[in-house]
C-alpha cells in the first residue's frame, strides 16, 4: 500500500488538466519508446472541442510507485463526477491558469476536494504565457482556500509552476527556471499525497463511483476497493441503493496502467479497478463480502436541472440523410446512454417522443451531436428547466455566472443580464479587463451565449455553475424577443426570392437550399412571425429592361451550430437533426393552421 498514491486533476474548464495528465504519461517512463502516447481525450467531440466530457482512469510507474490519477471533466454540466471521484482518491492537483486565476468552477472542484478531506497540490499551469501573474494567481488560490474553510494541513499545500503543453515544470515562478521535465510534479505526488488508509484484511468491501458500459460484459462499475480483496469468479454481495441485497459473480477485473485497461485477477484494498458482473450496478452501491455485508455512506448522485423532448422526426424530408428513424431505434440508444451516464434521466413522452433530462445545454447537445453522426434523426425541443416544489413554493434552478469583458462592452452586458433576471454580486477591474460575478436563472442564461458573443464582439468570457434552486423568477425570462421569417411554400429556395426578403431580416438559407412548409429560413427585424416566400423565380417576358441582368449580390447567411439552434428556439419550435443537417421549423408546419393557433393564442 505504501507503494501507491491515488489522486484526481481537477481545474476550470481548459486550464490544461488533460494536457498535464498526458505529459506526465508521456515523461513518467510509463511507456515503451516505439508506444504512442495517445490524449486521454479518446472521444472524437473531446478532441474537436478540447473538453474533457467523462472522467477518465490511467495509472503510471515512477520510481517504483504506482500512481492512480483520475481526470475529471472540467465543464459545469459534469460536476457531479468530480464530487464522487473525491471518494476514490486520497488527494488533488489542482490546476489553475497563470493568467486567468481562480474561476468559479476552480471554486466548485475545490470546495468539493475540501470537503471529502483530501490533500491538495496546486499546480500554477500555463506559467509561459506573456500575461502570466503567478505570485497573485498563488494569493489568489490561498485566498480561495481560506474563504471554503479549509484546515490549517490544507493551507500547507506545495506549489508547482508549470507549462504542460511544452512539457516544463519547476517549484520556482520564474519563467527562467522551467525545465523540461514533470519531476516536480511526480515528486510532490510522491512525498505529498498519503498511501491509501485501508485495511487488507477485513471483508471485501468496493463502492463504484463511475459507471462505464462495455456490450460483452454489460456495465462496469469502477471505484476504489476500501477493504480487503476479491478475486475473479468470487459470489459476493451488493447492497442496492434501496437497502436489499443481490448475489452475483464477478465476471471480470480491470485494472489500468498507461491508456490500457488490464485485465486482472485479483483486487487489493487501496486500489481503483473496475468490476463487472452485476448488469444493472449503481453508482454508490457497496459491493461486499458474502455474510459480511456492510454498506458504505451513498455516493450524492446529481439531479438533472434542464429537460428537453427527443422525438420521431416528423419533416417532409425525413429519411433523406439518416438511416435510424424509429422511435424504437431512438429509444434503445437513450437507454443505452443512461447505462454509462448517471446524470441523464429518460421517460417516455407519448409514443413517438421522450423527455430526457441532464445536467445542461452542453451536456443534453453532447448526447444529440453523437446520435446525429451514428445516424439518426430526429427533431428535439427548446430545452426547459425543471421546476422544483419546495416547502409549497415553486423553485427554479440558479447559476453563479462569472463574466470577463473587455471595457467597452460591460454596459450592453449588463444591461442583457439584467433583463434576464440577473443579480449583480461584485465587479473588478483589472488591466482593461472587467469582472462581473452574477446569480442568474438557468433559463435566463438559454439562449444567452449568442447574445452574449455578438455583443461582445467574441471577446468576452462567460462561465457559469449551479449554484442553488431559488423561487422562480419571473416568467418571460429565457424568450427569443425577435420574430422569425417561415417558409410557407416547399421547394428550393432562389437568389430572386432571397434578394427581395433581404430587408426584412437576416437569412439563415442561401439559393439552392431545399425548404419546406413551416421551415425557419431567417430572423425577422421584428418581434413577430412573418410567412415569405423564398422559393419564388423571377417572372419571364420577352422583352428586356436595361439592368435587368445584373447579379443578384446577397449578404453572407448566417450559419447555425447545433448549440446556437438549440439556444435560439423558442417553445412552438424544434430543431430538426440529421447526419448532414439542422433544420429550424414550426412545431405546426402548416402556414394556415399556424395563424390561428396564434390568434387563439393572442385572444
């Protein structure tokens, strides 16, 4: 046991915890010259957009040590795997940005770190930087660590100053004293973080706090061993989250080492494997010794906070692009997903759609980005925050929102999140440079991240993490305030038509786009809804005007990510989803049926 040491990265979303995880796999000896030493970002939307969706195992060999390290996501949306991974590890390195500082989720990760009692090292990364401050991003840290309560050991924490993309480190925050090497890194682990305090000899006990999902074996709980040992094949004991208990047989073991899971044998206290053998395992539950059941403390599994409806998609151009359109098909995959994904919750709707709830925006598109290129299509919802009864009283999520902008734009923002129901709790300025710090609705903030970088001229920084349920606010934050401009004819759409609607707003489509009856092809400059037609040719005669030849010269169309979709619809629309495409349309695709719905609507 003395020989290893369990820790977790944890960090504000892309302040180098992955980066960092790889040089010290890359420089630990772990690995074989002609191996490759692949990011642990395995997934293809982490290495697009360079977050860290799931938490990820690895181990390495230094000096006759076996280092667990455990790389937590860094993202809001995926909190609630930091909070259970502190119950496997026995200590932290926290990384934080030489220029950017402490950041709210650098607040979240820590408090959470601070609380299950594990022993920090700050890790000051990106220390290369030409802005870097490191001695008061330090001050910072301590300042931080005073203000959650943490112990006077706690406050003893070693600092290391780092470039992970270059692969230097040093215990000095000179920028001179860097060296290519992560031995400062790996030697604080070593001489820092405590052996794992377990007992070897009592009964087997193990509690998983991830879940992973493998076809030949069904789901795999991975966790620590808190007690004892196991061995493959051995009939143990799980006590469910309800308190019965289930017999079954461990069917395998893995360990880690490198990027590999390995299988093994056999399971000592003190170390992080993964289990399989239980199809429907939970996250929290405790896996024992049979006659020695004992059940740990359960883990606290986050509850969704936004909801949205999968559904059949129901377009005139269904099936065109993707191969799985089934409600059956969409179905089986949503289930799947919660198989590996604690957070997502899904109910049946009605017999062509689903409610699936998660954590938030980013975590509900990650899950319809991956679907869309296994595939499938399928239409989904604006995405609506649950409402919550407490003591009688109808609560809404909030979020604590930190802003950085750039001077000139603190007016507009403020401005924007004040009409979003948002409560202004600090500003500071620094080098040009504004902070403001908000508690603000979680629907005030759909649809706010367009909005946001538009006025900031993409300059500005927005990051935001839950922070509690409040009574809800008031009722038409969240809105689109501007008007849409549907098609109300289907065909393809022509340079003419486009030319003509140019001053009633901005196009969403170029000539040549195939639309459809109640399909969202621009933005209208007004707060209402406008039929056009953009499938329209230019009449023929046989005689000829001068400058009747001219070019058609349209504005460039704006161009929509699956996110801004999701973020721009309001309630009586849908984002359509295929492998090639996003769609915008009318829950009500008929123009006629449409106007009187509203009209009804307005009366």
């Amino acid at each position: 046991m003395e020989k290893i040491r369990n820790i977790a990265i944890i960090a504000h979303v892309d302040h180098g915890k992955t980066t960092l995880v790889d040089k010290l796999l890359e420089m630990s000896g772990t690995f074989r010259e002609n191996e490759n030493t692949y990011s642990m970002d395995s997934n293809d939307i982490e290495k697009e957009r360079g977050i860290t969706i799931l938490a990820k195992t690895t181990a390495i060999n230094y000096d006759g040590y076996r280092i667990n390290i455990l790389d937590t996501p860094g993202h809001a949306d995926f909190g609630g795997e930091v909070e259970r991974i502190m119950n496997m590890v026995d200590g932290v390195l926290l990384v934080v940005d030489a220029y950017e500082g402490t950041m709210p989720q650098t607040r979240f990760v820590l408090k959470k770190a601070l609380e299950a009692g594990v022993t920090p090292i700050v890790v000051v990364n990106k220390i290369d930087k030409p802005t870097a401050r490191p001695k008061e991003v330090v001050d910072e840290v301590l300042d931080l660590f005073i203000e959650l309560g943490a112990d006077i050991d706690q406050l003893d924490f070693p600092v290391i100053y780092a470039s992970a993309i270059n692969g230097t480190s040093s215990i000095h925050p000179e920028v001179e004293t860097q060296e290519h090497t992560m031995q400062p890194i790996l030697e604080a682990i070593i001489n820092y973080i405590p052996a794992p305090n377990v007992d070897l000899e009592g009964g087997f006990q193990f509690q998983p706090a991830l879940l992973d999902y493998n076809d030949f074996v069904g789901r795999i709980g991975i966790g620590r061993v808190k007690r004892g040992t196991a061995k493959v094949n051995e009939l143990v004991s799980c006590i469910r989250r309800d308190g019965s208990i289930k017999q079954f047989r461990i069917q395998k073991m893995y360990g880690y080492l490198g990027l590999k899971r390995i299988e093994i044998n056999e399971a000592k206290a003190g170390e992080i494997v993964a289990i399989a053998g239980l199809p429907d395992i939970e996250v929290g539950e405790t896996v024992c010794t049979q006659g020695k059941e004992e059940a740990l403390p359960l883990l606290r599994i986050d509850e969704p906070t936004l909801q949205m409806t999968f559904g059949v998609n129901t377009s005139p151009f269904c099936g065109r692009e993707g191969k799985l359109l089934t409600a059956r098909k969409i179905e089986e995959r949503l289930y799947k997903e919660t198989e590996r994904d604690v957070s997502l919750k899904v109910e049946p709707n009605d017999s062509e759609s689903f409610i699936v709830s998660g954590r938030g925006e980013l975590h509900l598109s990650i899950l319809i980005e991956n679907m869309r290129r296994e595939g499938f299509e399928l239409q989904v919802s604006k995405p609506q925050v649950i409402i919550k009864e407490i003591d009688g009283i109808k609560c809404e999520p909030f979020e604590d929102v930190l802003v950085e902008v750039p001077e000139e734009y603190v007016g507009a923002v403020i401005e924007a999140l004040g009409n979003r129901d948002g409560e202004m709790i600090n500003m500071t300025n620094h080098e040009e440079q504004v902070r403001l710090n908000y508690i603000v609705p979680s629907r005030g903030l759909i649809g706010f991240m367009t909005e946001f970088m538009t006025m900031t001229k993409g300059y500005g920084i927005i990051n935001h993490t839950f922070k509690e349920y409040r009574k809800l606010a008031s009722s038409k934050v969240g809105q689109r305030k501007q008007g849409v401009l549907v098609s109300m004819e289907n065909g393809k759409a022509t340079a003419y038509a486009l030319g003509q609607l140019e001053d009633r707003g901005v196009m969403f489509i170029e000539p040549g786009t195939e639309v459809y009856e109640g399909m969202i092809v621009g933005e209208n400059n007004h707060d209402n809804d406008l039929a056009v037609n953009v499938v329209k040719g230019k009449k023929l005669t046989n005689t000829r005007a001068s400058g009747s030849d001219h070019t058609v010269v349209l504005k460039r169309p704006r161009l929509l990510s699956l996110e801004v979709c999701l973020d721009y619809i309001n309630n009586d629309e849908l984002v359509e989803v295929t492998p090639l495409s996003y769609r915008l349309r009318k829950k009500i695709l008929n123009t006629e049926l449409r106007k009187k719905q509203d009209s009804k609507k307005a009366d």
